[in-house]
C-alpha cells in the first residue's frame, strides 16, 4: 500500500508541474533531483505522466506563437518561418568570403614520392 501512495504522491507532483524536476522535488519535499528523475523514469505510469506534462508546456508555448502571429508579430513570424517553413524554403542563409592563397610545387611533390 505504501508504494501506491507513493505513486500517487509522484502522480500529484508531477501535475501541472510544467516537467520541470526539481518542482516536482520540491512538491515531494525531496532534495536529491536525481533520485526523483530516476523514480519517475523506472516507472512507466509515471515517465507517461510525465512526459504528457512536457508535452502540455509545449504546446502552451506553441499556442502562444501562434497567437503572437496571428496579432501580427512580425519578428515572431520570421522565426517561426526560419524554424517550421524550412520546406517551404524559409531558411538562414549565411555568407562567408573565402579567400586563400595555396602553392604546392607539384613536379617537387612528384619527385620526393618516386624517390622513395
């Protein structure tokens, strides 16, 4: 019964938690970040748990692009097209001059490996 309420605790913790670890710690009065990870990451319902959580942040931080979009957000629109419009051909494109000077006696070159 114990490792149930266990669970539990883990499974409150973890709610609305946004996925970061050491908020789900601290809501467990735990201060070891590690052995609350790896808790959460040996047990399945929980590592599920937790993973919907960070999903749930990341589409909260999508919506709110697209709402910075959708308002007219210039600088936000760029990004997203340089970060999701690649295929459309919305890439960084970045220039770099070049310039070198080599001189390689070749008939040198040739000689000292036929020498050998």
């Amino acid at each position: 019964m114990k490792r149930q309420d266990t669970i539990t605790m883990f499974e409150n913790a973890i709610k609305d938690s946004g996925g970061i670890i050491n908020t789900i710690a601290k809501r467990l009065n735990r201060k070891d970040y590690f052995k609350v990870k790896k808790k959460i990451f040996n047990n399945k319902k929980l590592k599920d748990l937790y993973l919907a959580e960070v999903e749930k942040i990341s589409d909260i931080a999508e919506s709110n692009i697209i709402k910075s979009i959708l308002n007219g957000d210039v600088n936000i629109s760029k990004w997203y097209l340089l970060v999701k419009a690649k295929e459309r051909g919305y890439i960084e494109q970045q220039k770099i001059d070049f310039e070198a000077s080599i001189n390689i006696d070749i008939i040198k070159e040739l000689e000292n490996i036929f020498k050998k």
